[in-house]
C-alpha cells in the first residue's frame, strides 16, 4: 500500500523504476489526496514509512487539510514501531 502511495505522491513516471515497469506505459497523475488515503491504510497495518510520511501530509497540509495534531500523534506512532521493529529501513530518518 505505500508504493500505491508513492504512485500517486510522485506520479508513475518518476516512481516506474521501483515498480521495475520501465518497458510498459503505464499512466497515473500525481494526486496528493489519493497517495494521503493509501498512506493512511499502508499505516493503519503498521507500515512505518507510510507512518512517516502520513505525519509529513498532515503536517503540511498535503492531500487534505493540515492537521498538527494528527502529524504528531503519526510521529509518535512512529516511534513506536520503530521500539517494536528496530531493524527497520527508516528508522535512521527518525533520529
């Protein structure tokens, strides 16, 4: 779910090597409120990058209204799955 996020944060041309669909044309417009809602459900399973960067739109008003109070109660969700999974990619964007 948070690649779908990332699909309509960036657009799919920016983000069509991750998906590794270089050779196919494959078209999604950039849409701030869609990559918020993916994020949302990417975080509610306990992704902590989706985590992450649902706090940053709620933080700055990206796909929806701004929201400091949701941003920190994500940040410090964040936190949290970063104790319970310290093994994690982003836990150094944490620190």
């Amino acid at each position: 779910m948070t690649a779908l996020g990332e699909i309509f944060e960036f657009g799919s041309q920016e983000i069509s090597h991750i998906l590794e669909i270089d050779d196919q044309e494959i078209r999604v417009a950039r849409d701030q409120t869609e990559a918020r809602r993916w994020y949302q459900k990417a975080a509610g399973l306990g992704d902590l990058e989706a985590t992450l960067k649902l706090a940053y739109f709620f933080a700055a008003g990206q796909g929806g209204p701004q929201d400091q109070a949701a941003a920190e109660k994500m940040t410090r969700r964040a936190l949290v799955l970063t104790v319970e999974r310290p093994d994690a990619p982003t836990l150094t964007r944490l620190a």
